[in-house]
C-alpha cells in the first residue's frame, strides 16, 4: 500500500489507542486532505505519503518524529538527542537550516496550524503517542498554506473510543529515558472525548543533555446536528529543562563523542518553556457545499541561555509570546457546464506578539539588561483552489495564494535608538497540477508548485544591535515535478522526479558570541528522485521502502568570506535509503527489522567540512493479546545494533569548526501499554 507503514499486521487485537476501525488498504480508496479538502490519495497530482497509527507507537519510544519520518522518501529528520535544539526536519532541502525547532514546512495538527506567522514551528506540545496518522506533502505547497510551506505535514490524533477506559503506556531505557503516557476517552451519540497526558525526562547522551517535560492535549467532539461538527482542542506543555550541550570540533567529537561544549557548561546552555494552546474546529456541510473554519489562542513563556560570554553579547534571553489565529474555508462541488469541480476558497489570519528581552549570561544566571523590544508579526492570506474532472481519467487543478506577512518592533531599550521601525513582505503563490488515471490503480502526475518563506523573529533580529536587520529579504521557490503512483497485486510502489529553483535562500551563519545570524543567498538549484513501496511477502512479512537522491547547489551565492557559486548546499545528504521487513501472526506476536542509510553531506558553505555518511540497523519486537481479561503490549527495541559512530545534528556554519553533535551508540528501550477489562 503507497505511503503507508504498518506494523503487526495480523496482530488479533490492539491498545485502544490504537483505532479501532479498518484502514484503508490501496492509493485509490485512501482519502488524504493535504489539498485542503478531501481528496483520494490516487487522484492527487502531487507526492503525498501517508504514515498510520502502527508505525507511529507499535513498539517505538514514540519521542522523536524522526522515528515514523524518516521512512518517507525526501524527508530526513535529524536526532541527536539535544533536546534544546529540537529535531531538525527537512523535506526536499526546505528545512534544513533551522536554527532550533521545524522551518520551511507547515504543520497542522487537527486542522489548527502549529507553524507562527512568521514561519517558526514548534513541536514542544505534540504528544507522538496519541497519533493517529500523519499525511505528508512532499515538495511546495504555498499556493494553499502560504508562508513556510515548503512542505506540508497533516497530523490527525486518534478519535475518542467507542467504549469507555483509560490506557497505560510505561517507557523506560537507555541514558535514564523513563515516560508514562496515560489516556481516558469515551464517545457517547453526539459527543466524544479524549484526554493524554505524558511524563518525559532523560540524562540524555552526552553531557549537559538533559531534558524534562510533562505535556497534556485533549480533544472534544460534539455532533451539534445533523451535518455540523465541533471540535474543541487543547494542549499545553511545561518543559523546565533542556540543556544544550553545544557543537563539537571533529577532533573532540572523536576523542570522546559524550562530551559537552566546556563554555555550554560553564555557561549553562539550554531552555526552559511554558505553553498552552486553546482552539476548535468546526465543519458544516450544507447541500451546496462544505465550511470549515478554525481558531485558536496560544501562549508562550520561554528562556534560553546561549553559551555566549558577556563580553561577546547577551547570552541570556527571554520572551512572553501571545498568539491568536483563525482561517475559513468554503469548498464548492457541484457540476459547472456538466463537468464535476470542486472550488475551494479560503482565509488565513495569525499574529503573534513577542516581549522579548536579552541579559548578559554571567555563569548561568541572568546579567545586566542588553536589549528589551516588543516585536510584532502579523500574517494573512487568501487562496483558492478549483479542481476539474476530465471524464473519469484526468483531473486538473489549479491554485493561487496571496500572502502578505507585516512586521513591527518597538525597541524599549537601550531608549532612544532609532532602531524601531516596521517591514512588509508579501507574494502570490500560483501552483497546479494534472493526474492522469488511465486504469484503476495507476496514476501519473505532474506539478508545478511554489514556495514563499519569510525570516522568522529570531532570524530577522539585527545581528549586531536592536531592530530588525534590513539586509534580509524573503526566501522564494518554485518547483517542477511529475510522478507515479500503482497499485499492483500485493505491491503498491511510488515514483517521483523533480527541480527546485530558489532565490534568496535563506542561510545560517554563525557570528562572534555565538549567536547564529542569517543572510541571503542568491540563486540555487535542487534534482531529486524518490522512489517509495510496500509489498507483501510469504509467512506474514512486509517490505517497505524509500530511496532518495537529491543533488543541491548552490549557482550564485557570494558573500564577505568568500564565493561559493557551484557549491553544495550544507545539511543536505545527497542520498538516503530506508528499508524494514515486518512479520507479525495470528498469536499476536510481531518483530520489525529496519536499516537506515544517510550519505555524507558538507557542513559549511564552503565547502571544506563534512559529515561523514552513516548506516543504522534498529530491531523491534512484542505481544499483543490479552492476559486475564486486560489488554496487554509488552515491546523492547534495540536501536544502533552496529554501535555506528555519526553526528545526529550538526550545525551549519559554525565558527571553529563546532559543527558536530553525535549521536547515541547502541542503546535499547523497553515498555508495556495496558489496557483495563471493559
């Protein structure tokens, strides 16, 4: 089956977090909504993967996106466990720049946005264990989703069960990784519910890596009437600790790859955050067509300390984030001239209002005040859509967006320095596309999308004093790509070719202090290919796969340093292979075996440092069944069975060479989901 990964297939039962109803099993009946309204997966003219339930929690630690990500073809999430920096993601190139968290890809989770106006996502509050599935749209998508869409990720969370219970799920392992997951839901004739609530914490690695997190989401679902659904979500997360052990040279890294940075040390480099999030959803189908809209309230409360000497800048930094948002969207379905359509119009509107304020870092506490400014983000945009049917065989689409994202600072302090002031940054996004479906089962496709990505707060923040750095213009990117998808007997297989042409990229560069600061590259140039497939195999097995190919160049860029037309762009591996055979049998046991193999990249623009290239193999196993009436998983995972030596993370452009942040050797986990008698 295309795009999707499912494990213990013939598993006679599951945890109730798991869902409960039969999926989907083929591209032609799986229906997927990255084109902003219900659409079969096999009709779609675009590279969409589909991760399931299974594969997101059967027998994983379920704390990283890498672990359900990193199967999908064009997509390479890093981890090196540095849990102040984040999981830095990537599809097709966009993404791979980011300072901390997710950039160039949106993500929505339940149909509200995670990423912020100004193109900045977070993922403090998503709880991987309450998962239902996860759609992927590989390669541009602004024409729907604006800014920072580069890629677009759809995260849905399981549905309130049918019957009444709480679920258990206990995790422990290697570098003191302990996390309780615990859930309760019941769904009733017109109202449902479901709440999670998880315990993280780790002595990570390497030094200085530590983390601690407690996170809460529920989820509320009221038939009002016939045709009309809300849905009320909440999540919130406090996380207290994350140490950031930093980059190491590749002298030190090899030398002793536990390490930490001594100033990260010294300094007591990490974060600490509070957030919560308050929205809802609702859908109402009238006989003319289908609303959808969405809102939503977020706070942020963050402190990072950044192993910046006082003498060298401000190190400690601090904000307050208030952040509104709220989108509409009316989608059309009736025959135009005879010929079936389907037009979607629709608006987006967030803001996000940050209090931010930077102190000197004397040893880890809070120094004397550099830098107090109120910045302001505000970003809309409208689009529309219409798709037509050409006979049962071809369907067209088209699209077009405009995104206008305004920018306002307010410097506090120092008093008086003219660094207030204001920026506008907008573009239209045009994209379509063409499926061609000559048999059931098979598709061929061809697109043309765009990209638009502004800097975010943090990125267009003046390297060198207060306000906004006036040098830094918005990224764009347009692609070109055409592709199959079929469905054959018990293989499902996916084929993908595309070209990405960017201007003004946006790039890291790190400045004296240590603070990372960004510039504008001028043009570059992206080939790929992504080959993707599933197929069952004799005594209960599952091959799936994903290979990736994607050559990335810089054709002008030059800067103070140097000229680095005809370059690599860093971060980017020019190949990544996935594989993994599952089994599973009718007495509920199942195992998974999986490899990972990732090319050596470049770490700099310059070219004159790397990361070596890499390969994993990782091997799951457990039981599902029942053992006096409760529903019980027991599951263990040995991880880096080889004890590869590689860099989870690194980062870009680092000053003395820091760029490398290892990764675990061969570590294991081990844990127990529990369900109680009905």
């Amino acid at each position: 089956m295309l795009g999707l990964v499912l494990c213990a297939l013939l598993a006679p039962c599951a945890p109730r977090s798991a869902a409960e109803e039969p999926k989907p099993t083929h591209a032609e009946t799986m229906v997927v909504t990255g084109s902003r309204s219900p659409q079969p997966l096999a009709r779609v003219p675009a590279s969409i993967s589909v991760v399931l339930d299974e594969a997101i929690r059967r027998a994983r630690p379920t704390i990283g996106l890498d672990e359900s990500l990193n199967r999908v073809p064009g997509v390479f999430v890093q981890n090196s466990g540095n849990f102040a920096q984040d999981f830095r993601l990537q599809i097709r190139g966009f993404g791979t720049r980011a300072a901390f968290g997710i950039r160039e890809v949106t993500l929505m989770v339940d149909g509200l946005p995670e990423t912020l106006p100004d193109g900045q996502t977070q993922v403090d509050t998503l709880e991987l264990a309450s998962i239902q599935s996860i759609e992927v749209l590989r390669g541009p998508g602004a024409a729907l989703y604006g800014n920072a869409a580069g890629g677009v990720i759809q995260i849905s969370t399981v549905d309130p069960p049918e019957t009444p219970g709480v679920d258990l799920r206990v995790l422990g392992g290697s570098f003191g990784l302990a996390k309780v997951v615990a859930s309760a839901g019941a769904q009733g004739d017109t109202l449902g519910g479901i709440v999670t609530g998880s315990y993280f914490q780790v002595d990570g690695y390497r030094d200085h890596s530590a983390a601690r997190a407690e996170t809460l989401v529920g989820r509320l679902v009221w038939d009002v009437v016939d045709g009309t659904e809300i849905q009320l979500l909440v999540d919130a997360v406090d996380a207290p600790l994350a140490d950031d052990p930093g980059g190491l040279t590749s002298e030190d890294a090899n030398a002793n790859p536990r390490a930490a940075r001594e100033l990260n040390v010294l300094l007591d480099a990490g974060e600490s955050l509070r957030q919560a999030r308050v929205g809802a959803t609702s859908e109402t189908i009238f006989d003319e067509g289908v609303l959808n809209a969405y809102a939503f309230l977020l706070y942020r409360d963050f402190q990072t300390l950044l192993p910046t000497p006082p003498e060298l800048g401000d190190g400690f930094v601090e904000f307050d984030r208030l952040g509104p948002g709220a989108g509409v969207r009316w989608t059309w379905e009736e025959p135009i001239l005879g010929w079936p359509q389907a037009l979607t119009i629709g608006t987006d509107l967030q803001h996000q209002r940050d209090d931010r304020q930077r102190y000197a870092n004397v040893l880890g506490t809070k120094g004397a005040l550099g830098l107090d400014q109120i910045e302001k983000v505000t970003g809309g945009g409208v689009y529309a859509r219409e798709v037509v049917s050409l006979g049962s065989s071809v369907e067209v689409s088209g699209a077009l967006r405009y995104d206008a994202v305004h920018y306002a600072v307010d410097v506090e302090f120092p008093e008086d320095s003219g660094d207030s002031g204001t920026r506008l940054m907008d573009a239209w996004s045009p994209g379509g596309g063409i499926a061609y479906m000559p048999v059931d089962g098979l598709t061929f496709f061809g697109n043309v999308a765009t990209a638009f990505q502004v800097p975010t707060t943090t990125e267009l923040v003046n390297p060198v004093g207060p306000g906004f750095n006036p040098d830094i213009e918005p990224q764009t990117a347009r692609s070109y790509e055409i592709g199959i998808r079929a469905s054959v007997s018990l293989l499902d297989i996916g084929l993908s070719l595309y070209r990405i042409d960017l201007k003004d990229e946006l790039v890291p560069f790190e400045i004296p202090g240590g603070r990372v600061a960004f510039r504008n590259a001028g043009e570059s140039r992206r080939y790929g290919v992504e080959l993707e497939w599933e197929s069952e195999l004799p005594w209960s097995l599952t091959w799936s796969g994903a290979v990736t190919a994607l050559d990335a160049h810089y054709l002008q860029y030059t800067t103070d340093v140097g000229n680095f037309d005809g370059n690599r762009e860093p971060g980017i591996p020019p190949y990544l292979v996935y594989q993994e055979i599952l089994w599973g049998d009718a007495t509920g046991f199942h195992a998974a075996i999986e490899s990972y193999l990732v090319g050596g990249y470049f770490v700099d623009d310059a070219n004159s440092a790397s990361t070596p290239g890499y390969g994993l193999l990782n091997l799951r196993f457990g039981w599902v069944g029942e053992v006096g009436g409760w529903l019980v998983a027991p599951f263990v995972g040995l991880m880096n069975l080889t004890d590869a030596r590689y860099d989870g993370t690194v980062r870009l452009n680092a000053i003395g060479g820091r760029y490398y942040e290892p990764a675990p050797g061969f570590n294991v986990f081990g844990g127990i989901e529990l369900h109680p008698p009905s």
